[in-house]
C-alpha cells in the first residue's frame, strides 16, 4: 500500500485511526528515495534518526495536520547533529550544533526530516550543476536539469518521494526549479519567514519556502514556518495567517495584470502559448486581464549580478578555515590558510563569484555600483506597488524555457541568471511568487505559471493557484497516474 499517493488528509485520518503509524510513512519515503537514487536528490539522508523519531510519536496523539508527515530540507539549512554542507566541499563534513528556525518549527509539528537535499553550491547557480556532490535530475526526463539552486528538493517532490520540501530563493531558486519538474513552489513576501540558521547567499533577497505537490500542501507548510522571530532582525511581526482560508474560493471579479515583458520574444514560443491559454481560462471564468507595461523588470538581472554577489562576497567571508568547515594542512602562514582552504574548498562559480562581488564592493565602486543599484531597486519596487493599486495579482511565465539538457555547456557565466530573468524581480521588490504547473511542452516537460502578489498576500496567491489547479487538472506524476 502506497500512503505517500494519498492526500495529507487521507494520511491523518489513517494515523488518526491507528490504521497505519509514522513508521510506515518514513519507511515507504525511504524505499522510494532508493528505488530513485540515480535522481541524486539527496546529499545527506537521515534514514536512522528518521525511524528513531517515527517509533516515538507512535505514542503520541496526532494532534496536527502534518503530524508524522516525512519532509525533506534543503541542504543550505541548518540541521543540528545532520550534516548540512550547502553542496560545497568546504562544508563536506560540517554537523551544526543548532537548528535553524524553520527545522525548529516543523519539529514542534512532529514532521519527520528525511534527508538534506541536493543544491547548487551555496545557492549559487539555476541548474544545481555547480554542486559538489553533482547535479540531480528531472524526474521527468532524467537526462534534464531539475533547475536550482534547489533542484534537489524539486526533485524529491516531483518523485513523489515524501509530500513536503524546503527550499531557499535568492532570484528564483524555489519558483524555477518547481516549473522544470511540475511541481508548486512559493517564495513568501522577504521576512514572512526566518532566515536564522540558514546558510546565507545575499541576505537581502535570501527567502525560505515551501515545494510540494498541490497548492493545499503548500499552504500548509507555509503555515507552519511563518511568523516572527527574534533572531533574524528582518523578520516581519505580522500574525501567522491561515494561508489556506481562500483555498476554493471563485475568482470572478479579480483583476490580473501581465507584463508584457514577460511575454516577449525572450519567451519560448510554446510556453507563451499555453500561458495565454490559462489566460483565456480566467477570462472565461470571470476574472479581468491586462497586458501592462512595466519599467525597469530589463534591468532586474544586472541588478541582481551587482547586488547578490556583492553580499555573497562578504557572507562567504566567513568560511576562513578556522572555525568550522575544511582546514587547509600545513599551511606556512594565516593568509596561506585562508587562500589554500577557499581554493581547495570552494567550487569555481562560487570563486567566481566572490571575485566579481569583492571588486563591485571595493573602495568608490561600492557608491559605483552597489549603491546605485539599491536606489534602482527601490524604483523597481515602487513600480510593483503602482500596479498593485489596481490589480490583485501580476502573472506570466516562470522560465523563458523548459528545462534544458544535463550536459548543455556552462561555459557562458551569464546563463544562469539568464535562466532566472523572469523571476529576479520579485525578489528585488521583496514580494512574493508562486510558480503553478500550467501544462507541457512538446517533448512532455512541465510548464509553469508565475503568479505574483502584493507584500504578504500569499493567501489571495494560493487562490488563484488552487482555481488554477482545479481548472486544468493536470496529471503531474512523472511516473504516470495522479
């Protein structure tokens, strides 16, 4: 009997009734993640801790929704006593002493954590091919990218391997990868979720959030990892929310806008097709579309290379081969510690990246170029805010294609945040997005739909998300069979 293929209220009620325990659940997952091991979708699995911890809650009474549920965390975020290595070989070997926020938080709901998953290094990358630990694969296709930077949690959820991931986005690193395998994934309004305890890429636009199978789940898991906290000074003090209270509601009247960059010739061709279907669809259904102009979203990647790896450079400042992580052996002096360990630990986009990021943050360019670009960015924000006025929500296609092969070149540097263009905004503004699964290409590939919404209007996003969902129906196993 295969549990996991239930809906998580079919899975509580079982657990409810005694008719199955956490055991099974943990033990089917971990079966799963075997027979789909050459998806490389974890780097850690937590197989003995996992099982130790479902023979505990069987004598406890089921008491949420997401009680028992197997989850598995991205491997950028810090699990204490499970080692957490952010897909670098300068953390291969790091176990942390505390739990970040979001672990601390799906602990108290008796979830079980799986495993860590596979990641670009450092977050650094859209396919997750800079990973130490090499590149998952798509479910889907196995000789296609599963996207990143988190590609392994998309992966494990598009295989149906557990119901529930994190992920972390710094320029769609969530929204992208769930469009490459077919699956929901959220980026929440910056602060609606704690950064505390993760791995740190550009703290200004670092987000967690949920990856799951169906808009429900999402909700759910975003439910539980919302909320203030102490330890991160950009943690908003907004009430948790039930983000699943408008989950069914009709759309008629709502107001959508679509920029009509995210509909350009930089679009495949196929993907703009069947976004305008969906299109169609909710004009059919009552809700109003229009096409909008909106300045500055061209600008949204040079931003981004400016912004994110002038912080990436002084966040992996950190990484010095002293305090934690790989040490170099014998060095001959403090500077020949530090140039040893990053040349040896460090993978070259990460390098690379550290580089561009130091010179933009050096001396006059600092005002050059980092400054000018927050101000761009605070206008790109208020351009957001101005069709907020008068729409509910702003949608168009998450990827310009879907995912492409596992041995295409990386040779071109700008090709990654190239992969992102059209998620990047969102995270500038500091809003949130949500990708939706919307159809299939040619060749059977998932395309996703990005539904953007004003600062922390993540329930109205889930929504539109759910009428969706429910609309079009889609059979999303990769395997055959809903």
């Amino acid at each position: 009997m295969y549990y996991l293929e239930k809906s998580i209220k079919e899975i509580n009620k079982l657990l409810k009734n005694k008719e199955i325990k956490p055991i099974d659940l943990v033990e089917e997952a971990f079966e799963r993640i075997e027979s789909d091991k050459n998806l490389n979708a974890y780097i850690t699995l937590n197989k003995e801790k996992a099982l130790e911890k479902a023979r505990e809650l069987e004598t406890k009474e089921v008491d949420n929704l997401l009680f028992g549920i197997p989850i598995a965390v991205k491997d950028n975020i810090l699990t204490k006593d499970l080692r957490t290595t952010a897909a670098s070989h300068i953390l291969d070997n790091f176990i942390p002493i505390y739990n970040a926020t979001v672990v601390e938080k799906i602990n108290e709901k008796n979830m079980i954590i799986i495993g860590k998953t596979n990641m670009d290094e450092f977050a650094m990358g859209s396919s997750s091919r800079t990973s130490y630990f090499g590149a998952p694969k798509n479910p889907w296709n196995n000789n296609k990218i599963s996207g990143g930077s988190s590609g392994g949690s998309a992966t494990t959820i598009a295989a149906r391997h557990v119901p529930f991931a994190l992920g972390s986005d710094t320029g769609g690193s969530i929204r992208q990868p769930a469009s490459y395998t077919g699956i929901v994934g959220m980026k929440p309004t910056y602060g609606r979720v704690s950064r505390y305890g993760v791995i740190a890429f550009a703290s200004s636009l670092d987000q967690l959030g949920p990856m799951t199978q169906n808009v429900l789940n999402n909700a759910l898991l975003l439910n539980v990892i919302s909320g203030h906290d102490p330890h991160d000074m950009t943690s908003s003090h907004r009430e948790v929310e039930d983000y699943t209270r408008l989950i069914g509601k009709d759309i008629k009247g709502k107001k959508i806008a679509v920029p009509k960059f995210l509909m350009s010739d930089i679009v495949n061709p196929e993907i703009i097709k069947t976004i305008e279907s969906v299109i169609e669809m909710l004009k059919e259904n009552g809700a109003t579309v229009d096409y909008v102009d909106m300045k500055y979203l061209d600008n949204a990647v040079t931003l981004y290379q400016i912004i994110a790896m002038g912080e990436a450079s002084s966040n992996l400042a950190r990484f010095d081969g002293i305090r934690y992580g790989l040490s170099a052996k014998e060095p001959k002096s403090h500077e020949d510690l530090y140039l040893e360990t990053r040349r040896e630990g460090f993978g070259k986009e990460v390098k690379r990246r550290i580089m561009v990021g130091s010179y933009l943050l050096s001396g006059d360019n600092a005002k050059t170029y980092y400054n000018k670009a927050l101000s761009i960015r605070d206008d790109m924000a208020t351009e957001f805010a101005k069709v907020f006025e008068k729409y509910d929500y702003i949608i168009g296609p998450t990827t310009t294609t879907t995912a492409y092969n596992l041995d295409d070149p990386m040779d071109d540097p700008s090709k990654s945040f190239m992969d992102d263009v059209l998620v990047i905004p969102v995270n500038m503004a500091g809003l949130p997005g949500l990708n939706i699964p919307v159809g299939f290409d040619k060749n059977h590939m998932p395309i996703g739909m990005h539904i953007i919404g004003n600062k922390f209007e993540e329930a109205e996003m889930y929504r539109l998300g759910s009428f969706i969902e429910e609309k079009l129906d889609l059979d999303l196993n990769p395997k055959g069979g809903k």
